[in-house]
C-alpha cells in the first residue's frame, strides 16, 4: 500500500499528513479543505485518506479518495 494521507487537528486548524513520511503537506483553517488538499493528493498517488476527528480518533478510512467529512467541522 503506498503512503495514505491522514487529516489531521493541528494547532487551531487541520493538516494532512503523509502516513510513511510523517511530514506534512500543506495546513488549512478547516476540515473539509484539508480533506480536499488530501483527496487530490490521494488521488494522484492512487492511496487513501485517513479522517482524524479532534479528538484524534479515526472518523473515516476513504480508499478511493472520495470521503468528506460531516458538515460539523467540531470533529
């Protein structure tokens, strides 16, 4: 499996995250930008995303790059 994406809570946003590498790729003010930056990112790797809640806890495992998150960016 190549390197799966993960969004992750950072600070007083989110951020994606490579699995493999563990750096980031880019930062953003909400979930559902984070999720698109990783979408395409996943996408063009043919990987998944991996959806963090705040909490950190998994909210959703995408294996076709197509997961959105709720509309209740408090996750």
């Amino acid at each position: 499996m190549k390197n799966r994406q993960h969004v992750i809570p950072f600070e007083n946003g989110w951020a994606v995250r490579s699995e493999d590498e563990g750096k980031f790729s880019s930062f953003h003010n909400t979930q559902m930008e984070a999720v698109e930056a990783a979408r395409k990112i996943a996408k063009k790797d043919k990987t998944e995303i991996v959806i963090h809640r705040k909490n950190e806890s998994t909210q959703d495992l995408n294996q076709n790059s197509n997961a959105l998150p709720s509309t209740d960016e408090s996750y």
